[in-house]
C-alpha cells in the first residue's frame, strides 16, 4: 500500500489505523464528518495525535455526500479503501433510524460506486458482533445473520450485502470485519468501559441495563487497529470476526476489575435489560487466524491498565465528555 482512503479517521478504532498505516510509511487520506452522536471533543482530541505527521491529509467531510466522495478519488489515487465510518449504537438506532441508514448504507454505496469507476479493487467494511444476536456461542462467520435485531444491526448487513453485489458484479476485493466489544485509551464515551471507569472513580452511580451477568469478548482497540490493516490483502470476498477469542467477560467482572486499577468501590443502579441488547458475544476468531494470521496479543489486565493510565493522563477532558 502507498496510498489509501480511511473514512471516519476521527473515530476511535480508525485513529488507531491512521496511526498504524502513518507507522508504516503509507500516506493516508482521511475523511471525518465530526458529527454529533458523541461529544466531538474527544475526536480532535484523536485527531490532534495524528495533525502533522508525515503522510497525513485530513479532510473534514461526509461520505454522505457523493460529491465529495467523487472529488477524492479524482484528486487522489487510493489502493485500499478503509471504510470505517459508521452510526454505531443499538439503542439509539431505535430513535433515530435514518442516520443509521444514510450513513452505513447510503455512505458505502457512494464508496462502493466511486471504486468501481476509478478501478479501485480493495474494500474494507467494518461490521458488528450486532449480527450475531440470539445465534449459538462461540460466533462463527458462516451463521445465517438474517434476523437483525436493531436498526444499527440492520444497517450493517445491508452495507455487507451492498458490498457482495459489487464483488460479485464488479470483481472489488472485500473483505468485511465484524469487530466485537472495542475499549481502549480514548474510547467511546457512549460505551460501558469509558462510562464505568469515569463514574466510579468520580463516585458516580453506575447505571446498568440488567444486573450484570451480561458478557462481551472485549478487545484491545490496537488489536483490533492491526487486524483491520492485515485485511488489506487480496482475499476476494470474506467476512471476518475480530474478538478477543476467549471467553466473554461478565460487565460484574469488568467493574471488579476497574475497581482494582482505581482504587474505589462502584455503586449500581440496575435497571431493566433493553431487549435490543445482547446478553453475550465470544468471537470464534479461528477464521481471522488462518487468512490474517491475527490474534489478539494484548490481556484486558493490560489493556485496562493502558486504559485507566490514558483516563488519569487527560482527566480534565474525560471528566468534561457529555456521555
């Protein structure tokens, strides 16, 4: 790779990928919308980590647009497409479905359709263990993931879909990676991880959907950040569960743990389990070994503590998110 597309670059995993490709001398052009579905304060603070590096254009932008789409690979010549921009969210997507759509479905399409007129061959997707709801554990890339139970999950299978017939009609390489639970330094502060470890070491009641039991196959943001550049290989058409590989770890488990690193104790306030949520995700990560040869590398000790150290280091913006 010389040069490449990353959409959503000021998203967690993807500031994490522009990094890593940045790490290896590709030039990367990355596209962000710095949109509101979380606070836009954390994503400069992503994107100040990778302003000025060597190699970096930035452009702030929405693939929604088809004009800007088709102004990129005009003025550029990619030879991968990272498509990373994404609503994410189960819940919300109940709200407000139609972004969920214009971004995930609509937002691939302009992608999709400039590649095949600028002869661009490789396409990356960044899916969701969402697919999975209600299908036998440990999750395998071959399960019939007809029966979304969201909008968000929804969404996604129609971009995965929508990339099919342009593999199959127009010979574009896919691959598509269905990530599992992501959590990291700088992460969503929508998501259980960021939110438990702000609201016990301020002291703050912790609001949970359910009383705990409820597990996921968390993974280190930098695993996930290197198993997504390792897709960049000629593959033709695969889908690919990235996950920590190992059995689920309960949310009780995750707060034990984060109580540990800060030195305080949580208080819960349990409320009712949402059913558009899952109760468990474990990846089968078997596929992603033999094609990618990737496997997680990083424990959650470790990530929690490189976790804990990134909230401690910026706790002024973390303790300010809207989340």
């Amino acid at each position: 790779m010389e040069k490449v597309l990353l959409t959503g670059a000021a998203g967690f995993i993807a500031s994490r990928v522009a990094g890593q490709l940045l790490d290896r001398g590709v030039q990367v052009v990355a596209v962000d919308n710095y949109n509101d579905a979380y606070d836009a304060r954390l994503k400069h603070h992503r994107m100040e980590a990778l302003a000025g590096r060597e190699g970096f254009t930035f452009i702030e932008g929405d693939i929604e647009s088809k004009d800007l789409v088709e102004r990129l690979f005009t003025d550029h010549r990619f030879e991968v497409v990272f498509n990373l921009a994404a609503r994410a969210g189960v819940r919300y997507s109940l709200e407000n479905p139609d972004v969920y759509f214009s971004t995930n479905v609509d937002g691939t399409r302009h992608l999709l359709q400039a590649m095949r007129y600028h002869d661009v061959k490789k396409f990356i997707l960044a899916s969701t263990s969402s697919l999975y709801a209600g299908l036998p554990m440990p999750f395998t890339e071959d399960l019939p993931v007809d029966r979304p139970l969201s909008p968000y999950a929804a969404s996604k299978k129609a971009a995965e879909v929508l990339a099919y017939a342009y593999h199959h009609l127009f010979g574009l390489d896919v691959t598509i990676l269905r990530y599992f639970t992501v959590y990291g330094p700088a992460g969503r502060p929508d998501m259980a991880p960021f939110r438990f470890i702000r609201w016990i070491d301020e002291g703050t009641t912790i609001e949970m959907f359910g009383d705990g039991s409820q597990a996921r196959d968390f993974t280190y943001v930098d695993d996930i950040a290197r198993g997504t550049i390792l897709a960049a290989k000629p593959l033709g058409y695969e889908i690919v569960n990235l996950g920590g590989g190992r059995r689920p770890t309960s949310l009780m488990q995750l707060i034990a743990a984060m109580e540990e690193r800060l030195g305080r104790k949580a208080t819960i306030d349990h409320k009712p389990f949402h059913n558009a949520d899952m109760m468990e995700t474990w990846a089968d990560i078997g596929k992603a070994e033999r094609l990618l040869d990737w496997r997680p590398e990083i424990s959650l000790e470790e990530g929690l503590d490189r976790t804990i150290a990134w909230y401690r280091e910026n706790c002024e913006l973390a303790r300010a998110l809207n989340i």
